[in-house]
C-alpha cells in the first residue's frame, strides 16, 4: 500500500475512520462499511451524484474513466479537491459530500438491510 493511501486516516480525521480495500488495481475508500472515494495512481476520486456533481464541475476537476474493450468509462466519481490534503475542515467537508452521494446511490436492497441492524 502506498504512503499515499496509507495517510487517508488523517486526511479524513475530523469526517471519522476510513478504511481502505485493494479493487481493480487501485482502492477503494470507506466509511462506516460504505464506499465513498477510490484510489487510481495515488489520485483520490470521489463519490458524486446528480446532487453534488456540479460543485465538482464549477472547481474543473476530472472525472474518473478507465478504459475498457477500447472504450473509455466513466464513473461517478470526480477528483477530490487539493485543498482537502491541507486542511482538514475542507477534507470532512468533501467527504461529507461524497458519502452523502454514496447513500443515495444505495439500492433497496442494501436500504432494508441497515434498516434492519
């Protein structure tokens, strides 16, 4: 694991604990059992949805893709702002974005089972 991934914990320390699970050559970043960021050559990405996408929009950061079968995917996530690796109000901020994107984008499904908990 990388340093990079391995300093998530403070970079995240005002949102809560992260943690971090190896997927698809890069990682995925969770809170409270929840993916809410990835990591792609030590750039965090994270989560967005038809609610939060435009404030990643208006600061010009990218979205993630990889390629596949020669085509070019996108995913629901965008480049975390670089303020967020210096200051730590802005980091719980962002992630607080993200992982409310990341709870509506739940299925039913995955709903009734931490209902049930």
């Amino acid at each position: 694991m990388s340093e990079f991934v391995e300093n998530l914990n403070d970079v995240f320390c005002q949102f809560g604990p992260v943690s971090v699970r190896r997927m698809f050559g890069g990682y995925g970043v969770y809170h409270d059992g929840l993916m809410f960021g990835l990591v792609a050559d030590d750039m965090l990405y994270l989560k967005v949805d038809k609610k939060s996408v435009e404030r990643f929009i208006d600061l010009g950061l990218d979205q993630f893709e990889y390629e596949k079968n020669g085509a070019m995917i996108k995913m629901s996530y965008y480049m975390a702002p670089e303020s967020i690796f210096e200051d730590a109000e802005q980091a719980k901020e962002w992630a607080s974005v993200a992982f409310d994107a990341a709870l509506r984008a739940r299925k039913p499904a995955a709903r009734a089972k931490v209902n049930k908990q």
